[in-house]
C-alpha cells in the first residue's frame, strides 16, 4: 500500500529523536521562532508539508531562467520517495545524512524520504564540507558536487551517495573511483519532484552505460522533434514533462545527456554542444569557465570561452584534444560570475554583464 502524505512514519527520527505528527509541528515552530537560519529553512518547509494543503509551494534553482514558484503535490513528493527508496533498497532504520539547503527540492526531499520511508535522519548545516560524524555509518546521501569534492577522502562510511546540482567534473569523478560507496549523479529539476533518473560514476562494470542515465522505477522517457527529453512519470505528473534538454535515447528507461537545446552552438552549420566541449575541460581548467558563443561573419556563430578570472593565463595546448569546430576563437575574462540562489553559474545573466 502506498502510504499518505499525511503520515509520519513510525521508524522516523530527526537527529536520533522519534517524532509524530503533532511533534514533529512543534520542532518545525521552534526551528522557525528560534533556530538558526538552516534550521529556520527546514521549519517553514516542515510547517508547509504537515499543514492540510495538499501542495507545497517551492521556487526553481533560477539556472536556466528566472526562478519560478510551483506547486508541487505532496503526494507526488511520496511517490518519489518510495522511487527512490526502491531503487537505492532504502528500508525502515537506516541513517541517511541531509546537508543540503531546505529551500530547494533537493533539500526538502531528503526530509520526505526519511518522514516516508522510516529512515533516521541527521541534519547538518549545509556547508561545502559539513561538520559531520566522519565514523558514523550512513546508507544515503545527497551532496553538490562541490561537496562531494570535498567529502572524497572521507566517504568510506556512506553506502550510497547520490549527487546532483550541477555536472560532476572529472577531476572530481576521479577521486572517487577507489572509494567505497557507489556514488550516483542524478538528473532531475524542480518539476520532476528531484531526480528521476541516475547515472553510476564508479564501481562502473559496463563501460556502455558509463554516459547512461537510467530511469527510476515507473518513469519512461523519449524524444520530442527538437530531439529534447519527454519525461512520462505518471506518479509524479499527470502531463508529460517536455525539458529542454538534448539527449541522445538508448531506451525507454535510458538517455544520454547532450546539454540545453538552449546552449547550442551553429558554428559553420556545425551543431556544437557547450556541455559537451567543457566535459573535454573540465580537467585542464582550475578556473570557473562555460563555453559561449559571439556572433561571426564568417561561422554565423563562433566558440568562446568564458573564464571567471582577472588575467588570461591559458596554455593554447588544453585545446589540442577538443576537434577543429569546438576549440574557442577567443577567451573572455570576468572577475566574477552572476550565480543563482543555489550556487550555480548564470550563465545568461553573466553574458549580459559581458555586454553580449
């Protein structure tokens, strides 16, 4: 039986703290009234969830336009719990961190799958390395991928390790190759209540699915005209979710990843995907860095690299793996980036402080 938004689950603890309906409302007022500002985030998204309504209200990231405010519902939010939950063998008892900001879905999903699922939630303030228990057993968690850069070396207690946020660069899928945990990144937005799909970084077996993402349980997937994802997850949308997404279909339950139908690049009737070029990056760039595009007479469109720094000190060498079309015509400099709420670059917003 699938269980009700309305109900806490009797194997649900909150820093090692068992709690019901009524108490858990009570926690959510003192974090509000007197907690500090993490804490405060998590108490107005608690007094949200255990209130009648049938929907929270949450606010996109803002990554790839103005952020927006959608309502979501909370049963939609348990039926991708229990995805989850299924998918990762999450059962009643186990010890899951939560170190993500209570504002976004991804934060307020950590908490629906521990009330959902029975699981024994620790809360800490998130951070890019957290303070946390280093030797205490953890069968879950989330991080950003800049937290799980920094949390490498001590993952050896955490059985499975999600990450989402942002693309995993391959500097930081290298560090975790020989660590313990099976570490996933995840793909997902707002609208998909969180991840409904997830890609294996390590431990990985089959070097053909290595690009794959791979769907959650009930959640099927294909192509509209533009070649962009259609996501069919009835249990967590009664329409079709058309993203903006390239991706190349393996299967009904898999997809390569491309990037923004909103990035692309047509550079000499080239089809160039931003995404795609900085992954070939990632690794010969210690700065900040995206791939853009300036109008040419000759291209239409050419190539530019945009890099978050006072100096232009490149190599022009960290180039001579990219193909002919991909490799950037200039290197444009910023002191700093326009980011979102949540950290991620603004890519749009910094071209136009750029003048573009």
């Amino acid at each position: 039986m699938i269980p009700d938004y309305t109900k806490v689950h009797i194997k649900f603890k909150l820093d090692n703290v068992s709690y019901n309906h009524e108490d858990l409302m009570e926690v959510a007022y003192s974090y509000v009234k007197e907690g500090v500002p993490y804490q405060q985030k998590l108490g107005n998204f608690l007094l949200d969830w255990l209130d009648e309504k049938d929907f929270v209200t949450v606010s996109t990231s803002g990554s790839t336009g103005k952020p927006k405010k959608l309502q979501i519902k909370k049963q939609a939010m348990v039926n991708s719990a229990i995805a989850t939950g299924d998918f990762f063998n999450l059962k009643p008892g186990d010890k899951v961190l939560h170190c993500l900001p209570s504002n976004f879905i991804a934060g307020k999903m950590m908490m629906v799958r521990a009330i959902v699922l029975g699981l024994e939630l620790d809360m800490v303030e998130p951070s890019v390395l957290p303070l946390i228990d280093y030797e205490k057993d953890y069968a879950f968690c989330a991080f950003t991928p800049m937290q799980l850069k920094s949390f490498a070396k001590y993952l050896k207690k955490i059985k499975t390790v999600i990450v989402g946020g942002g693309q995993v660069s391959k500097p930081i899928k290298d560090s975790i190759q020989d660590k313990k945990p099976q570490v996933y990144e995840t793909y997902g937005m707002t609208e998909t209540v969180s991840h409904i799909a997830v890609k294996k970084l390590n431990h990985i077996e089959n070097t053909e699915s290595e690009n794959c993402f791979n769907t959650l349980p009930n959640i099927k997937v294909s192509q509209d005209k533009r070649g962009c994802l259609v996501i069919n997850a009835p249990q967590l949308s009664e329409d079709k979710i058309v993203t903006n997404d390239l991706v190349n279909i393996v299967s009904e339950t898999s997809f390569e990843w491309l990037g923004r139908i909103d990035n692309v690049i047509n550079s000499g009737g080239i089809k160039l995907f931003p995404e795609q070029i900085e992954k070939k990056l990632q690794s010969k760039i210690n700065e900040e860095f995206f791939i853009s595009s300036k109008p040419d007479d000759t291209l239409g469109e050419k190539v530019v690299l945009i890099l978050e720094s006072d100096t232009n000190d490149l190599d022009a060498s960290i180039f001579d793996d990219l193909e002919k079309y991909e490799k950037p015509k200039e290197i444009i400099t910023i002191s700093k980036f326009s980011e979102t709420s949540s950290g991620k670059i603004h890519r749009k917003r910094t071209l136009e402080m750029l003048d573009f």
